[in-house]
C-alpha cells in the first residue's frame, strides 16, 4: 500500500489572494479592461456592457454604483460611476448625477481636488444643482477640519517641545524598526494653564534584568509615592524579587543625564526636582535628562552591596565612553 506520509499537503492560500484571483475572471470583474484584448470572454462582456445606447450605458453603470456605495465599497463605486461619465451619456441630468455620485465616492476617500472637480462639472451643466453645491460644502468642511487638525497638531508639539526644554529634557529619536509606545507625555488635563506634566516612567531592576511601567507619573510626585506604592512594607514580595530586597525604606533610585552625570534621586524628589537637577551648571556643555520613545528611565537598588556594585559599573561604563 502506497504511503502518504511523504506526500506534501496543499498549502492554505490567503482570503485575499482568493478574492483577487476573482479580479481575473471576466465574470467577476470589477471594471473592464479599457484596451483591446484577445479573451473571447473579456470581449463578450465589453459588447454586453456597452450594448444599449450611451444612456442606457451610463444608467447601468449608475445603478451598479449605487450598490456599491450602499455598501461603502467606494473605491468600487468610484470605478463604475466613472464608467457612466466615460459612456457619455446625452441625458444632462443623467451626466450630472454621475459626477456628483462619483464626487461623493471621493468625499469618502478624502481625494478633496477630484471632489471639486466633478463638482465644479456638474454645476457648469446644471447651475442650480443642489447636490453639487452641497459636496462642495461638505469638501471645504473637511479640509477645513483637516487643516485645523494639523495646525493644532503642530500647535501640541511645539508647546511640548517648549515643555521638554524647560525641564532639560532631552528627547532621543526612535528607529523605525522599534515598536511605539501606548503611553506619551502629556500636560495634565485636570490643570487649566498646562504648566504641568505626565510621563511615562520606566523603573529598571538591573539586578533581575526586569522592569515596571508607569504609565501615568505626575511630575509633582514624590519618587518615595510610588516606591511605597509597589514595595510595601509587610507585603509580599515580587516573584523575580529572589532575596526579598525590594522594600520600601530600604531601596535607593538612580537617573542619568546626556553626558552621564549620576543623580541619586533623594526620598522627597519628584519628577521635576530630577528634571531641574539634570540641568548643566554655568559654563557647561547643554545637559539634562534623556527620552527614549516618549519614556524617562530611572535604576532601582537595595542599598548596600547591590547599589555600590551597579554605580562602581555605571562609572567603568562612563570612563569608557569619556
């Protein structure tokens, strides 16, 4: 009996490596090829479509937009209400309905000047189209919107770009190929004048190679806020926690500058005395506190042994680079 165990089972092809193949059926076909072909089929279907008279031609065509954009298929629609102007038709009305229609397909695809195109058609054949006149309208609102939404993009990034040199905050570029973060900067949106802050914070444990996020740090927070919060006294420990070092009042927190001055972050500090802290001193190169992917990272240690061995490293790693 003949074996099957080498015989290679059919691989599954993709929903839309199907559907496309159906683009290739004349049966099927969206729009048909406007150059000249030698499929019998192709050709068949051609005389079909163009068989009536141009406005029986353009109304077919009409109707099968309209389905399309029922269903929000505009691209679809699109191709077939341009199908009716291309069979020009002698009914103005007619003509006017297909440039509107096709209008309204590229109101839907944000294609603004092809809107106004068709649109500025219609109303040449027929001046008091309503329809016409609407989709204009309607093509101005959205730029309008669109325009007011790049200007108050471009307002938020400069003010934050503001906000990031107030506080020697130095924003690191990100390679393409890494992943964004959820979380951003923001300014606080309880606070009316937008004069403080939120980031997210990385907290590193160098020690178990393991971190946590905080997505949401009021820079007026106390660091010793959140240390209490996550390393409660008489709680029990993180599982990557092996010593059961990680306890309030016994852990110590590091940041670092550009230029890779060390700052021991004492209980009392928030996030904006680091910020402050990072500034260069009088007559120094331009310091402060680096952003990566829209996070500030800071160390956490037990005190004691594990502390002094990560700075002693810290400074070797620091002594290289200088």
């Amino acid at each position: 009996m003949a074996t099957q165990d080498n015989v290679p089972l059919p691989q599954r092809i993709p929903l839309d490596e199907k559907l496309a193949a159906f683009d290739n059926v004349p049966l099927f076909m969206k729009s048909l090829p406007e150059d000249g072909t030698d499929d019998v089929a192709i050709s068949a279907l051609q005389s079909l479509a163009y068989e009536g008279t141009p406005d029986e031609n353009a109304q077919n065509f009409k109707e099968q937009g309209n389905e399309y954009f029922k269903a929000k298929r505009y691209r679809e629609a699109l191709g077939f209400y341009t199908q009716g102007v291309d069979a020009k038709p002698e009914d103005k009305a007619l003509l006017e309905a297909l440039l509107c229609n096709r209008a309204a397909c590229n109101l839907e695809l944000h294609n603004y000047g092809s809107v106004l195109r068709d649109c500025s058609k219609a109303i040449s054949i027929n001046p008091q189209s309503s329809k016409a006149a609407k989709l204009k309208e309607d093509k101005d609102r959205k730029e309008r919107e669109r325009q007011e939404r790049i200007r108050q993009e471009q307002l938020k990034k400069a003010r934050l770009q503001a906000a990031y040199k107030e506080r020697n905050i130095i924003v690191n570029s990100v390679p393409d190929n890494v992943a964004s973060n959820p979380y951003e900067p923001h300014f606080d949106p309880e606070d009316p004048t937008n004069s403080t802050m939120i980031f997210p914070v990385l907290f590193m444990y160098p020690q178990y190679a393991t971190t946590d996020l905080i997505s949401h740090f009021h820079e007026d927070t106390p660091f010793s806020a959140h240390i209490s919060a996550m390393f409660p006294q008489n709680a029990p420990q993180p599982e990557w926690d092996k010593k059961g070092e990680y306890v309030d009042g016994k852990l110590v927190v590091f940041g670092w500058t550009k230029r890779r001055r060390l700052l021991k972050i004492g209980k009392k500090m928030t996030l904006r005395d680091v910020c402050n802290a990072a500034k260069a001193k009088d007559g120094e190169p331009y310091d402060g506190i680096e952003m990566n992917d829209g996070t500030l990272s800071f160390v956490v240690l037990p005190k004691g042994e594990e502390e002094q061995k990560w700075v002693e490293d810290f400074k070797k790693t620091r002594e290289r680079k200088d």
